[in-house]
C-alpha cells in the first residue's frame, strides 16, 4: 500500500467514525477512543483531523 493510499484509508475510516458519532443518541467511550486514535494517526501522516470533523 502507497503511502497516499494509506493516507486515504486512514481518512475514509475516520470519516466513518464521525458519522457514527453524530447518529448515535447515547455515549460511547470506546467510539470517543477510536475517534482519538484515528485523530493521532492522521496527525502522524500530515493531515490535519479538523479538516475532517463534522
């Protein structure tokens, strides 16, 4: 995998999570985790994760 298709992996997963948390009706640690982990990775790769919140 190229280092630009990580990068989009990394961001379509992380757009993902973002939709989950603005559907869901109740609190989800492990959801707010994840959701900060995939911050921390796309960090890594040089993209900034507030370009990608909802």
């Amino acid at each position: 995998m190229s280092l630009d298709e990580l990068k989009q992996v990394t961001i379509d997963f992380y757009v993902n999570l973002q939709r989950i948390k603005k559907a869901q009706t109740g609190e989800n640690p492990e959801l707010n985790y994840q959701l900060k982990v995939y911050e921390n990775k796309l960090t890594a790769l040089g993209i900034p994760a507030t370009d990608y919140q909802m």
